[in-house]
C-alpha cells in the first residue's frame, strides 16, 4: 500500500526520537521542547526516504499539467485518494459522480514531471486515487508536487492521505478517515469523522455530530474540535493545546505533554472524562447541572472550582469552592455526582468555572 511506508518511518520516529527531545526545568520537570519536536518532524518529512523526492522544488522554471476526470461513483460510494507532496481539497455537493481536477507542478525539467502519474482505479461504489512516481521513494532529484480538488456526491465516504500537504473537507455526510504526515487537516461541516491524525501539522475539526467515537491526535500541533457530539473523544498531542468547544459526549479521553486543554460544553449523567497533561493547564466550561464526581491533582499548579464541591472526608460534608495552592489534589463530589471527572497535571492549574 502506498502510504503504509510513510508512517511506519513516522511510528520510528516517535519511538526513537521524542525522548531526547525532553529537557528538565529548574525544578527538574521534564519538559518537551516544541520547536525540537517540529524540527524532528521537519526533517524527516523533508530529508528522510519518505520525501527526498520533493527536495528540488524550488529548481527551475515551474512546470506544470492539469488532468481532469469525471467518473459515477454512486451517492453512497467510497471515495480514497493518497498523495506523496501536495494539497487535497474536498468538497460534498450533489449528484452521483465525483469530479478529480488535479495541477502536477514541477520546479525543473519536463522528464520530473512526466515522471509522477496520476493513478484512477474504479470498481462499482468505489473509486481510488493514487500519486505515483517512477522513480518510487529513493527518488533524491525529483521536485514535483500535485494539487488535488475533488468534488462528489454529499452522502460519500472518504479515506485521505497524504505525506507532504494541507488536507480541506467540507460538507461530506459520509464515514471519514484523513491522515497527513506534514500538514494540516481541517473539516468543516463533516458529522462523521473518525480518525483525524497528522504528525507535523494542526487538526481543526467542526460540526462533528456522531453516534460513533471520533479519534483525533497531532505530534507537533495543536487539536481543535468546535460544535463537537459525539459518543466518544479521544484527543491528543505531544507539543500542541487541546481545544475542545460546545461539546457533548459520554466519554472524554484527552492528553498532552506540552500544553494546556479546554473543554466547553455538557457532561453527561454516568459520563466518563479523563484528561491528563504534563506541563500545561486543564480549564473545564461546564453548561447544565449533571453532577459529577471529581478527582483532581497538580503538581505545581492551583486546583480551583467555581462550583460548590463537597470535599470527600471533610467533618461537615458541606459544599466548597476549593482553592488549594500547589502541589495538592482533591476528592469530591457536585450535586448527584453521576459523571466521573478526573482532571491531572504536573505543571498546571486545574479550573472548573460554570459556563
């Protein structure tokens, strides 16, 4: 499979390279350094074997084709499209057929352009879309790059990948699935994502409305999820901030190293909420009156809530508002306490605050 190449060398890199990545602070803290993580992946998106093939782009005068197809697909058909260097745009509309406009571009000879295809495999309820060069990924010289904008029915799955380049969805109804290695993923208007990944790059989903569970996670960026209901968020980065706003869902998982998380939005009853960062703050918004039980420490941080906690193990048992300085956690309980909140850092302050 073409991309599978790409991401084990990515999985290579994240288990050999993050750790020395870390530094201590002067209370011995570790802590990761953004700009050496964003460094790493540069490098090995740029100058590893995943992208040799795309060093030259800035040799010559610019060369480029246009290639255009148009193919019936079906309003609940399968759309996938893998990309090696290049942006990919797509756009849910009407119909039954999926429209593939393509720019190949090249900064050298012709022969580098001619040397990367555009691949189209169709069978009935599906169509696929591949970049491939002749030259494969030893390729040291080549220096082309494909711009991708597609257009297909608003009912249809998708599956995009690419190694080196921005992927856009919008307004598809269907299953989708998109991982880049170097490059931002954003959805807008797509209620069914599933998985959102990239390696050196931001991920910004909005208008996720799923019975499903939706996974989203960056090495060195930031994850942002807006007008998010969903069964399930699982939501993570190395050196990035975790945004998460106007949400709704029964069960949270969320961690970062390096950076602060927010969650805005609804609990619900016998909800789970599990949020863990390393040096960064945790800030909860919380609309509704689901009461909850809450579990929270911080190393170096405040714990503080806005909402009348009763303290697990105090005399009276009567309501609180915590504010315990640094290097302490808390046990207790709001209202009925049905959901469950557990709330970690090391470095952070931990914020409750009604919305």
């Amino acid at each position: 499979m073409l991309m599978r190449p790409a991401f084990l060398v990515v999985c290579g890199v994240l288990a050999a390279g993050i750790p020395g990545l870390a530094a201590q602070d002067s209370h011995g803290r570790r802590m990761v350094d953004r700009e050496a993580v964003r460094s790493a992946a540069r490098d090995e998106t740029h100058h590893g074997p995943l992208a040799r093939a795309y060093q030259g782009r800035n040799r010559g005068p610019e060369q480029s084709d246009r290639f255009s197809r148009r193919i019936r697909i079906g309003r609940d058909g399968r759309f996938s499209i893998s990309n090696i260097s290049g942006d990919i745009t797509i756009t849910g509309g009407g119909g039954d057929e999926v429209s593939i406009e393509a720019v190949k571009r090249a900064r050298g000879s012709r022969a580098d352009l001619d040397r990367v295809h555009i691949e189209v495999a169709e069978r009935p309820g599906r169509v696929e879309v591949r970049t491939e060069s002749d030259r494969g990924w030893d390729d040291r010289n080549g220096s082309v790059s494909v711009d991708y904008t597609i257009s297909l029915p608003a009912s249809a799955g998708v599956d995009a990948k690419s190694v080196s380049g921005v992927i856009k969805i919008s307004n598809v109804q269907g299953i989708v699935r998109v991982e880049s290695v170097s490059g931002d993923v954003l959805t807008s208007a797509t209620p069914k994502v599933e998985l959102a990944k990239s390696v050196s790059g931001d991920v910004s989903l909005g208008g996720v409305t799923s019975d499903g569970d939706l996974s989203a996670s960056s090495v060195s960026g930031s994850v942002t999820a807006k007008g998010v209901k969903a069964r399930g968020l699982d939501l993570g980065t190395v050196s990035g901030t975790i945004t998460i706003s106007d949400a709704s869902c029964d069960r949270l998982d969320s961690k970062s190293v390096s950076g602060d998380i927010g969650y805005s939005g609804t609990i619900a009853r016998a909800g789970r909420y599990n949020i863990n960062t390393h040096s960064g703050s945790i800030r909860l918004t919380l609309s509704g009156s689901t009461g909850f039980e809450l579990i929270a420490n911080t190393f170096s941080g405040n714990i503080r809530s806005d909402l009348p906690i009763t303290i697990g193990g105090s005399q009276s048992g009567r309501p609180e508002r915590p504010r315990f300085g640094p290097g302490r956690s808390i046990r207790g309980t709001f209202g009925d306490g049905s959901a469950s909140l557990s709330l970690r850092t090391f470095s952070g302050d931990v914020v409750i605050q009604k919305r």
